[in-house]
C-alpha cells in the first residue's frame, strides 16, 4: 500500500509530506486550491508524468518520492524481475529528483531508468482520473479491458497470432510489389539485370577497399617514407655518432670494468640487449627500404580498384558489406519477377496458408474472450447495483472486427440498460457523465480484486452525482476499501463523510504568492469541512448538526458492514 508522498518545489507546493493509511482516504478542497497537484506529483514520481508546467523558474531542484510497503512474494518477484535487484520485501521507496528539465530515478537508494519505474508503477497502484471514463467510451480500451482478465492461455495464442500477422502482412507487400502491369515488370526486370551485372563484373570482396587504401596511402607517400627511413638509418647506423656505434662503444668500456662489480655485469648485459635489439630495426628499415618500390602501373591499377569501389558505394548509398547485401536482394528480385507467374502462385498460397492459419487461432481468441467477456459483465452488473443502478443490465459482447489484425478478429462492445423495458446499447450512446462515472467505479470494483493492485486512487470520480446516487457510491468505495486501499479527491460529502482519513488543501498567499498547504483533519476539523461542502458559503448551526449526522451516519454504516 501507499505510505508516504513527499513533495517539494513542485508547482504552488513548497514542501509536503503525507502520510496515509489502510482504508479510504479523502481529500476535500475548494476548486482551484491545488488538488490534483497531489495527484500529478504522484504520477510525476512513478514516471507516468512528465513535469511540465508543474516545475517552478529559478527554483530548487523539484523532487516527488512516494513510499509503499508490501508483503506480496509474487509481487516482490515481479519488481525483481524488473529491477534485476535482490530487494528485500516490505519498503519501496520511488524517488524522482528534477532539475533543469532532466530527471534522475532512484528506487530505495540505487539508480533505474524511468522505463523501470513505469513498470513498477501499474503494479502498486492503479491511479484512475476524470479523463479515464472517456477511454472507457472507446471500444479499442473496451476489448484491452476483457483481455487483462482473461487466461494466459490468451496470451499466448495473441503472441503466435501477433508473429503470423507480421508473416501475413510482410508476404502481401512481397504479392503487391509484383504489380499487374506487364511493361512495367520489364522495365524493372531490364534495370535489375543491369544493376546485378554490374555488382557482379566488380567482382567485390569484403575488406578488400580498406586494403587497397591503405596501399594507395603508402604508394601517395612513399618518397616521404624514403627520406624518413633514410634519416632514421642515419641516426642509428651510417653516421657519425650513430646509435649503434655508441652502444658498441659503450659496452667495450663497461667491459674492462664489470670485474670489479657484478652490478656493473648486469648493466653491460642490458646494453648488449639493447645493441640487439637495434641491430634488429636497422635490418627491418634496410629490408623495408628494398621492398617498397612501385610501379606507375601498380599506382594506376589501385587508383582504379578504388574508383569502382567508391562510385558503387556512391550510387546505392552504403559500404562494401552493404553492395554485397544489395547484390543478393537485386538477384533474388530478379529471380522472382523472372518467374512472375510461379512466384504469385507461390505467395498467394503462403497467404492462404497463414489465413487458415490465423482463423483457428482467433477461434480460440474469441471463445476465450466471450467466456471471460460473460464473467465480466456479470461481476460489473452486480457491483453497478449498488451503485442506485436498480434495473441495470451489462453486458460485454464481442462481435466480429471484419478483418484480421495481430491482436485477433474481435471489437468488443460494452452494452447498458439503465432503465426498465430498454433494450441494450452502446455505453458510448446512453451514458450520462454520472452514470459512467458509476460504471467505472463498477468495473474498477470488479477489476481490483482480480489484478491484485493495494491501491487505488480516484481524482473526482463522483463528477455528475448527488442525492441518494452520491450515498451509494460512498457505501461501495467504503466497502471496497475494506481489502484495498482507497484515496479518493472528491466535492461530495457524502464520500467526504465515509472517509478513515481526511485531508484539507487549501490555498493560502504567502509573501505575495500562493502555495498549496496540504493538512490531516481531526474528527472536529473534518466536519467544519464537510458543513463547507454542504453548505457553502454560509455555515449555520443546522449545516454543522447535519454534517455531524451525516459523519456520525457513515461511520454506522462503516461499523455494521465492513468485516
């Protein structure tokens, strides 16, 4: 679960720590006091936000670290997996510091990427805003939903259907280059052989470019390479003072005094070592000397070599490995358009193959998903009742996408009657901003137990609700809040009423600018805001005895039904 989010220079905060707990946790506020900042650094922290706007000119460096504690193996597992760290189970501290538009990732103290964090983070919490019930619309995100649910065999059969579909979708391109047009085939048949002739009368051979350039480099320099080797002979054989010489010389004085010390033995050896070793050079320079000559032909011949090299490197954009690559797709090409007719015959039966082949694996895609799409609708049905659905009826149909695709031949559409004697239709075509935002909580109801997220955070989920729906919409998020964790930013005091926890922000200036402070209600304080939200502007004693019924209710209620 989440234990703690820390925030500093972010946005109108200057510092906040927070610590939360089990159960369901509010967060009340008027419009505008900064809110959904809690949310944002929160999703900033585990890398599914980028910063943006929330960083601050001039300012310190921004940090967001959340804090979770879990106790879940197989979710420890997981997060090893990901991190390829043997972390110890319990604490999971997630630390993102910014500075200058660069961010810096740490996980209980040691360096990730942001791609790990984003990872991890799905795994922790699920972190639901107003802008998720219009994915919910979409049938793509509607048919993504079924499939997070249904069995691993699905899985499996989506990978062997993904790798087909690209065979599939490859082979048909191959099939459409062919073309229809006769001419054209000619003329692209005349250009290939021309273009295969001329790779092949290079002869090309791999590295053998390099060779020839550092050969045309030597024959280019070859005077200076003279006069070089000349003057080095110069200074260690034929002159005056030469190396050679001086080294003789020298070990012809140690000699007729090494007797008179062993140290001065060792000493003569090295120099005789060293005499050696520069015989060696002057043998190798002499010998390279000698076998250095060119002729002019051999100096034509390379230039030539080279030419061929570099015009074909020129003209098909790449080097020699590449010409050789180009060569054989160039032959292959030709090979096929030569012998068009066969060639499509070929292909078209690849095609129907993979297609026969594609149909029985999203038979089995389609069965998996129908079973797990009849499961699913049952489950969010049922939770949609407690939510003042009373004649609801949900159902998840999936139904023929009419063409094939890597994710299989299925859409799927999520179906809804509200009211009684209606026929079932598109969530899309019936759905009022309340009513979907109750359908989500439905679905989320229903998904949490299945995915074994702790928690979950809903940012004005309650938007379009009131009266009698807003009561049973706090009833069930108390109630699912009795295994998961629940934060919850709500303008309802009916939820506000239902919360363990309460937290206030508000929006104070300070210094002439303005900040967002972020406070833990007491029981008192948490009724003093729930009379705000019931009564506005004007608080009297009525408002404040109805919001203290109204706490004093839903803790009953918390009392009587949680296990």
């Amino acid at each position: 679960m989440l234990t703690n989010l820390y925030v500093k220079n972010m946005a109108l905060i200057d510092e906040a720590d927070i610590d939360f707990e089990n159960g369901l946790t509010v967060l009340t506020g008027e419009t505008g006091a900064g809110k959904s900042i809690i949310l944002d650094s929160l999703a900033i922290a585990l890398g599914l936000k980028n910063p943006g706007e929330m960083l601050r000119e001039n300012a310190e460096p921004a940090l967001a670290q959340v804090s979770f504690y879990f106790s879940d193996s197989d979710l420890s597992e997981k997060i090893r997996d990901i991190l390829e760290e043997d972390l110890p189970d319990g604490d999971l501290i997630i630390q993102r510091k910014i500075l200058s538009g660069r961010s810096q990732f740490k996980i209980n103290g040691i360096n990730v990427n942001a791609a790990q964090v984003r990872e991890i983070g799905p795994l922790l919490l699920d972190l639901h805003a107003q802008r998720d019930n219009l994915r919910l619309l979409k049938e793509e995100n509607q048919l993504e939903l079924v499939d997070c649910f249904c069995s691993d065999e699905l899985s499996k059969n989506k990978e062997i259907l993904s790798g087909k579909y690209s065979d599939y979708i490859r082979i048909k391109k191959e099939l459409a280059s062919l073309g229809s047009d006769d001419r054209e085939r000619e003329r692209e048949a005349d250009l290939l052989s021309f273009e295969v002739n001329e790779l092949e009368s290079a002869a090309l051979k791999p590295g053998e470019d390099e060779e020839l350039e550092e050969r045309f480099l030597k024959i280019q320099n070859l005077q200076k390479i003279k006069e070089g080797l000349s003057s080095a002979l110069e200074h260690i054989s034929y002159g005056n003072g030469n190396a050679s010489d001086s080294i003789g010389e020298a070990r012809r004085v140690l000699g007729n005094v090494e007797s008179f010390d062993p140290e001065l033995a060792r000493i003569n050896e090295v120099l005789g070592d060293a005499e050696g070793i520069i015989n060696d050079c002057i043998r190798d320079m002499s010998s390279y000397a000698d076998s250095s000559d060119s002729s002019d032909e051999e100096y034509y011949e390379i230039s030539e070599r080279l030419n061929i090299y570099n015009r074909l490197k020129s003209k098909f954009n790449t080097d020699t490995a590449g010409l050789l690559n180009v060569l054989d797709e160039k032959k292959k090409r030709l090979e096929i358009i030569s012998d068009f007719d066969n060639a499509k015959v070929e292909l078209e039966g690849q095609i129907k193959a993979l297609e026969k082949e594609m149909t029985e694996i999203c038979k089995k895609v389609t069965a998996e998903r129908e079973k797990t799409a009849e499961r699913l609708g049952k489950e969010i049905a049922e939770a949609a009742k407690d939510l003042n659905f009373n004649d609801v009826r949900f159902k998840i149909s999936i139904e023929p996408a009419g063409e094939f695709g890597e994710n299989g031949a299925d859409k799927a559409r999520f179906l809804i009657s509200v009211n009684p004697g209606e026929e079932l239709k598109a969530l899309n075509k019936v759905a009022s901003g309340g009513e979907l935002s109750r359908i989500m909580l439905a679905v989320k109801t229903v998904t949490a137990q299945e995915d074994g997220v702790e928690t979950l955070i809903f940012d004005e989920i309650d938007t379009g609700i009131s009266g009698r729906t807003a009561q049973k919409t706090a009833e069930k998020m108390a109630l699912l809040s009795d295994d998961r964790q629940i934060i919850c930013i709500t303008h309802l005091p009916q939820i506000a009423a239902m919360g363990d926890y309460h937290f206030l922000i508000e929006k104070s200036v300070e210094n002439n600018r303005s900040i967002t402070d972020i406070k833990r209600l007491e029981d008192e304080e948490s009724v003093d805001e729930l009379s705000r939200l019931l009564g506005g502007g004007e608080i009297t004693d009525n408002v404040r005895g109805n919001a203290r019924e109204m706490k004093n209710m839903a803790n009953e209620y918390k009392k009587e039904n949680r296990s």
